[in-house]
C-alpha cells in the first residue's frame, strides 16, 4: 500500500477523530480499507469479507469468513410486524423515507436494543451483543430494501433465501424483471457486490459522522443508524446517484451541455457527481465504478443517458471553471447509470448506497466504542449573536 501521508500538526489540531478504520488521501486518490487498497479488495475479496474487515479490522479466515456469512444470512429475516410497518406507508414514499423509519423500528423489537431498557452501556460490556447487532442490522438491510423496492411497485415482498449469497439474496428479493424463480446474471450479482465493496467506507463523511455523533449518547446502533441514514438520504451526500441521473435527463441530449454548463457557472444549477470534500484530483472510486459500468452494460445493453454523461464529463474536464475549483467526478457520477441499466427506479439508487455503507458505520461506532476515552460529541460554537439585552414587552414593540 501506499505511503500514509505525513500529518502537519496544524492538520492534527483540526482533526476531530482518530481512526483506524478508513484512509483517504485527497491529493493522491488514494482509499485503503484497514491498510488494503480499494483495488486489491475489489480484485481479490467480497461485500461480506470486507465488511468483517472494516468491523473488524483484519481479514477472516476460512472459518470466520463461512460463520460471519452464515449468521448474517440466518439474520435477514423481519417481524411481521415490520413487514406490516413497511406496507402502511404511501404506495409512493421514498425507499430512503421507508428505510430510515423502519431501521429504527427494528429498536423496539430487540429490547436488548434499547438503552432505557437494557441500561446505555451494555453494548460497552457485553461484545457476544454487539456482534449480534451487527449481524442483525446487515442481514435485515438488503430485506428492508428489498422490501422497499417492492412495495413501490405494488408488489408483493419476497422472503429471504439464506442458502443463497448476501448480493444474489439481496437481488432476488427485488425481483427486480418480476420473473418467475428469478435468478440474477453472476455478472450483474458480481456488479453489484463490487458496488458494495466501493461504497462501504469513506473515513469521516456526513453519514458516518453522523453515526459518531448520535452513537456517543450510547443510544442503540438501530437508532444511530437511522440518522446516519438520514444523513446519507441527503442530495450532496448518498442521494447524489439519484440526483445525477435527473440531471443527465433534464439535460436529455448532448447538444444541450453548454447551455447546462452555463448554468453551472451561473450558480443556477450544481454539476452533481462532481466535487469532493476531500478529493482535489479525482475519487480513485469514480473510476472503479465506470469498470463495473462497462461489464453491466454488456449484460443490460448500454444506458442511452450514458453518452451525455461521457460528454458531460469531458466538457468539465475540459472548462477551467471546474478544473480551477478541482471538481472531477466522484462515487457518484456513474454509480447512478448502473443501478439505471439494471431495471432500479431512480428514487432506490440512495438506498443501494445505504446498505454497503452499514458496515462502515458499524466499524465507525464499533472503534468508538471500544475507545476507553468515549466521551458524548460536544462540539462547542462560536456565537456571533446579540449581546446581552433588556426583554421588551408587546406593548413596547413596533
Ligand atoms: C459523497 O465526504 C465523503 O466522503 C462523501 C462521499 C462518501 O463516500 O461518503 O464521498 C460520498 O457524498 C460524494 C459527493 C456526492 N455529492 C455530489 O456529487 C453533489 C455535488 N457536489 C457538490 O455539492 C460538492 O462538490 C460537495 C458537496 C461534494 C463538496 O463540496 P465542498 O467541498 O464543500 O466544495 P465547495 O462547496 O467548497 O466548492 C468549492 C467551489 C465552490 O465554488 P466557489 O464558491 O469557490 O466559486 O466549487 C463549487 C462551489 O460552488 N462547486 C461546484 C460543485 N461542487 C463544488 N460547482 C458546481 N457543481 C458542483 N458539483
């Protein structure tokens, strides 16, 4: 792996988190998951095995990697009343709006859960718990989702086929064609899980910020990730995807880029897709998810939207106003274009984001946690207020 970069201590006073979990290095497009590079794990590894890496910190072996899958898939399972949960909401709400409600629905039925019953700090005493919870909460994620999708198309849901594996699980509750006995295309399944591997863990992003924040209350981890959920569900941050592809179809064809990138420039309209927090030189994801794109497309036929995206992309490439301020394709910018091609309706592409992104979350509230340390988040502020003043009677005012 790379050389980690060297820390100015102006950066380290700034730094609000120590983490083992995730490095980013912004300058040089570099991710590693627990020191592994983001290449090498989607070469070599699975959704599930670096999931148990990011949770973990270490690779499983042959043992730990067959038990973690197993439990996982003996979890995804749902109360049939959060099935019932899951069905009383408008034919027309959003997957995100459905699975942030439910996700912390799933506290109320785990009493060991829940922190005014059980006593805040059990998760810091008892660790066979907390590892039950992670299982839990990324075994029912995809069946929540699944469920999602299918009750926004009217639909019946689809149980859980635990002898199957977490993604082709995952894609087989969607049902996605409406086939009978569906079975996905492996390369659509491989897509997928790869996809999962990229969006799993991004070091101190919105959502997992979030996750830190409401989990150093000692709150349980169902209700922690409904916020950090929330977070992601937001169009700068998890619901870019969606965002994107509502951009590339309002512009509809390639003669209309200039007037769209002069909106931009205008400040009437943003380049979704584009720009990072961190990333000044490109998101090394940006391009891991246009290899997937290509493999989709010879399953699923090319996505018409993805020749304006294409031109899109070199149009910014190519027009200081983007360069100058550093914005190149992120995570986002593609990821939309595949989840289009594989028959997912637009608003479900936040929550394809959401899922993988659990066990980034988990790592995140597992580290904190076990730091000896733990302290609730305070940030303080600067006020930039009124002073002190005296109270005015309604009388008194205009
Ligand atoms: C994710 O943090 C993470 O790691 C997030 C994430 C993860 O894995 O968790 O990587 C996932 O959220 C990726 C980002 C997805 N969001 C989008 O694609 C939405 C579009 N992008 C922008 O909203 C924006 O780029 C952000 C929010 C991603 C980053 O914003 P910053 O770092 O706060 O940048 P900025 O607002 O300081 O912008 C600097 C300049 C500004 O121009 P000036 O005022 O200096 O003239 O760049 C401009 C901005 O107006 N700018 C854009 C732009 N993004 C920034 N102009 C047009 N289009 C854009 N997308």
């Amino acid at each position: 792996a790379e050389g980690l970069r060297v820390y100015d201590p102006a950066f380290l006073n700034t730094a609000v988190v120590k983490s083992q979990v995730s490095y980013v290095d912004g300058e040089r497009g570099i991710l590693l998951y627990r020191g592994y590079r983001i290449e090498d794990l989607l070469k070599h590894s699975n959704y599930l095995e670096v999931a148990y890496l990011l949770i973990y910190g270490e690779l499983p072996d042959k043992l730990q990697a067959a038990g973690w899958e197993k439990q996982i898939m003996t979890h995804t399972y749902l109360h049939v009343k959060v099935n019932d949960l899951m069905k009383s909401f408008n034919y027309d709400a959003h997957p995100m709006g459905m699975f942030i409600s439910s996700i912390a629905a799933l506290s109320t039925f785990h009493p060991e859960a829940n922190p005014s019953l059980a006593g805040a700090n059990i998760f810091l005493q008892d660790v066979k718990l907390c590892n039950k919870q992670f299982k839990r909460i990324i075994g029912k994620a995809t069946t929540l989702a699944a469920n999602a999708y299918r009750h926004r198309i009217g639909r019946e849901f689809n149980s859980p086929q635990n002898g199957l594996g977490y993604t082709e699980n995952f894609l087989c509750m969607l049902d996605c064609l409406g086939e009978a006995d569906y079975r996905p295309h492996p390369v659509l399944v491989d897509a997928l899980d790869k996809l999962f591997i990229i969006h799993a863990e991004h070091e101190m992003n919105c959502s997992t910020t979030a996750m830190r924040l409401i989990g150093s209350s000692l709150v349980d981890p169902y209700s922690a990730i409904s916020g950090a959920a929330a977070a992601l569900y937001g169009p700068l941050h998890g619901g870019a995807n969606e965002a994107v592809v509502h951009m590339l179809e309002e512009i509809g064809s390639v003669e209309n880029i200039p007037d769209f990138i002069a909106q931009v420039k205008n400040r009437e309209k943003k380049l979704m897709g584009f720009g990072h927090r961190v990333y000044k030189n490109f998101d090394p994801r940006a391009s891991l998810v246009r290899d997937v794109l290509y493999k989709v497309f010879e399953v699923c036929g090319q996505e018409p939207l993805m020749k304006v995206a294409v031109a899109l992309e070199q149009a910014a490439l190519n027009d200081d106003y983007f360069v100058s301020r550093r914005l190149y394709p992120n995570v986002d910018f593609y990821s939309g274009l595949i989840y289009k091609a594989m028959g997912f309706p637009t608003d479900f592409f936040p929550l394809l984001f959401a899922i993988p992104r659990i066990s980034g979350w988990l790592a995140h509230w597992n580290e904190m946690l076990a730091d000896p340390d733990l302290k609730i988040w305070r940030p303080r502020q600067v006020y930039t207020g009124e002073a002190a003043r005296p109270f005015v009677p309604m009388s008194e005012r205009p």
